[in-house]
C-alpha cells in the first residue's frame, strides 16, 4: 500500500545481541491521524495483543524512526505519550522498557473510543466523567 512504512522484524532494527522487542509498527501518510497517534495507537495494540510485554525493551527510537520513514521526534512523541499512560517506562542507560500490562492496554484503547464516541455524539471529556462517576 502507498504511503504505509513498516517496521519488520527486530534483526532488521538493532542488533540481535540486544534484548528488545520489535512492533510490526505502521503509519499511513493517507490517513489524517497524526503520524505521532498512530505510532502511539500502533504501540498499544501491541501491548493489548501481547506482542509486547511487560519488561520488555523497545528500539531506540531514532531506528524506529529511520524505519518508518518518520522524524525521530514523531516516535519520541508517541513514546512520551505511552509514558504518561502508564504503558511505557523511560530507563537511562536502559531504553523505553513496556510497563503496562495487555489489559491495560486494552482498557485504555476502549476508554479512547468511548471518548471519541462521546465527542462525535457532542459531549465534552468532562461530561463524560461526569456521566462515568454516577455508574455503579
């Protein structure tokens, strides 16, 4: 498919006597979600899937970067934006390491749906909130 880059497998990346895991990451240059959000979406569908699980280090994010074709500031924005959700962890020295467990992962890509949902149905984050803390 034109305008879709893919990261293959990890040997292709970084060297194999380095522990790490390698996502079958996309992006799609058609599609008009930002390219940091579907590095990022991408990323959590592996962690949901169990591609990529706790502990496990991810590449750098230069070579992820040089793979898909993308400015390395686009993967360490999707990165960063992992970290504040809780799915990834920065090491120095040590690399972006998963932290979150597939559940989370997968938790957190249907509470974004619902959002979403809610913003196409007219209904602000903050109503929805308030719509979630009156369930029991």
């Amino acid at each position: 498919m034109a305008g879709v880059g893919r990261v293959g497998s990890i040997s292709s990346v970084i060297g194999a006597n380095v522990t790490s895991t390698m996502l079958d990451v996309k992006v799609d240059r058609s599609d008009p979600m930002l390219l940091h959000e579907q590095v990022a979406a991408e990323i959590r569908r592996a962690i949901a899937e169990g591609e990529a699980a706790a502990g496990e280090r991810l590449p750098p994010a230069r070579d992820i970067a040089a793979v898909l074709g993308v400015n390395t500031n686009t993967v360490l924005r999707a990165l960063r934006e992992l970290r504040d959700e809780g799915l990834l962890e920065f090491r120095r020295g040590n690399g972006v390491r998963v932290s979150g467990s597939p559940e989370r992962g997968a938790v957190l890509e249907k509470a974004r749906e619902l959002l979403q949902f809610a913003r196409d149905h007219g209904y602000r984050r903050q109503e929805l909130v308030q719509i979630i803390e009156t369930l029991r």
